[in-house]
C-alpha cells in the first residue's frame, strides 16, 4: 500500500488505527524543498506517537501562502520525497482548500491524538483549537531552525539562475 493518500483513504485508515489504540500524530506543510529543518521536525513529530500524517498543501495554496514562484516541486513529487521518510507513515494529498472550515473538518475526521508545530508556528492558535475539537493536543516538537528554511533556499537559487 502506498503512503501517499487521498483524503478519503486517510479517513479511513485513521479509523482503522484509532480502533487498535494507535495514537495518530498530524503535522501539515508544504515540504517544497525538503531540508534538514523539515526532518529533524518530521523525526520529532514521530516520537509523539504511533503513526505519523503529513497533510501535503496543494500547489494551489502554497503559490497563495508562499508567492507566484512556488511551489518550485509540485506536490506529488512533494509526496514522493516525504514518503522516503522512514519516521512518515502517510502523506495525505490536499486539493485547493480557501476556508479554515475545510481544514477543520479534515481534522475532525482524522482525530489525530497529537497536531505537531514548530515553537513559531504562524498557525498555533488554530491548531490549538482543532486539537481541543478532537480532544487531542498540541506539541511544539522543534525551535524553528532559522538557517534552513525552504523560503531562503528558494531565494538563493533564484539569485544563482539570474
């Protein structure tokens, strides 16, 4: 069975895991070039529990979230090199999602016991909140590592093709 997932299938295998007492770990991202950063943050989600979830974002949301250039991978290679990742059980591929509601009820129905962020995570409140809705909680697993960020990468490649 592949690791990378509609959501539909995530659904259900959440399920399925939830029912033998697995504690279910959700993380979310865009993963464009993955880095250092990204695995060390990936490895420590893991640790929290079972079975480890990324939700992938699409390339839709990351051009939105990140700028016209990105992503530089699109999100089945995205998906492909995150499910390399031995500490990654599931990638779970994300369509164009516009609402906070959307994401809610992708939560909701996965009921991960843990949603992992980083310290600076721009989105905690709102994970915070979808963890109480699952009665699940948050942990901030990784002080962002301000070298490594895919945003900077993404830079200097532009800067070394002009």
């Amino acid at each position: 069975m592949s690791k990378i997932l509609k959501i539909e299938d995530a659904i259900k295998i959440a399920k399925t895991l939830r029912e033998q007492n697995k504690s279910i770990v959700l993380v979310g991202g865009v993963f464009d070039i993955l880095h250092v950063g990204h695995v060390k943050f990936l490895e420590k989600a893991k640790e929290q529990g079972h079975i480890l979830f990324v939700i992938l974002e699409s390339d839709g949301n990351t051009r939105k979230l990140k700028g016209k250039d990105r992503p530089i991978n699109n999100q089945k290679n995205r998906a492909i090199v995150l499910s390399s990742l031995t500490c990654v059980d599931y990638i779970v591929m994300l369509p164009n999602l516009s609402t906070n509601t959307q994401y809610d009820s992708i939560v909701f129905q996965i009921q991960p016991s843990i949603i992992a962020t980083t310290a600076k995570d721009p989105n905690l409140l709102h994970k915070i909140r979808q963890a109480k809705q699952v009665n699940g909680k948050v942990v901030r697993v990784l002080q962002r590592i301000s070298d490594h960020s895919t945003s900077r990468l993404a830079r200097l490649i532009h800067q070394d093709l002009t």
